[in-house]
C-alpha cells in the first residue's frame, strides 16, 4: 500500500529523505504511525494534514486486515523533490493485491 502526495508549494528540489519504521500491527501500532510521521514531517518541515490523514488510513488497513501475530508492519516515508511518498508494508506476504473491476455503485 502507498500514496504519494506532490504538493506545488514543497519546495525542497534535489532533496531526498527518507524514514523507516517498523510498528506492531495492532490499534497501538497504528496510531503511533500517524504521531511518528507526523513528527517526522514536522522536522523536514512538510505540510501534515493531507499526509498524516493517508498514514493513519493505511496504518490502521495494516493493523486491522494484513496482521499476522508476531510479525511487525512497515511505516517508510519518502521525499524527493516536492513529492512525498507514503508506504505502508504489512505482515501478510501471502495475499498478493488483485485488480479488480467495479461493480456497478462500488465504494472500493
């Protein structure tokens, strides 16, 4: 699971950062992704609303649907350029994503 936000007024061209994390998959774990990226944000000196909505999101689908006891999740933070990409890795290695075509007044 990932998200990259471009925001036009990040102005930080030619630099790359990065922060990595790994969280128990658990409501705790989840919410302490949202206040650690948020913090880190802070400190490169990002916009947060936008970012830390998308990492409480995909942090709590990781706790919740991709858990698998005593194996932790992955919060990594990206920024290159103005363009800050969000991953969210979870512990369920088995289920792959499948592509699936809407059906009809689907919400997902």
């Amino acid at each position: 699971m990932n998200q990259e936000i471009a925001d036009p007024e990040v102005q930080l061209s030619g630099t790359v950062r990065n922060s990595s994390v790994l969280l128990s998959p658990t409501p705790r774990g989840a919410r302490l992704a949202r206040l650690l990226a948020t913090e880190q944000l802070r400190a490169w000196g990002l916009p947060l609303d936008r970012a830390s909505q998308v990492v409480a999101e995909l942090a709590a689908n990781a706790a919740t649907h991709g858990r698998v006891p005593g194996r932790d999740f992955r919060l990594t933070l990206y920024v290159v350029g103005g363009t800050l990409r969000i991953e969210v890795t979870d512990t369920r290695g088995d289920r792959v994503p499948e592509m699936r075509h809407p059906v009809g007044e689907a919400e997902s």
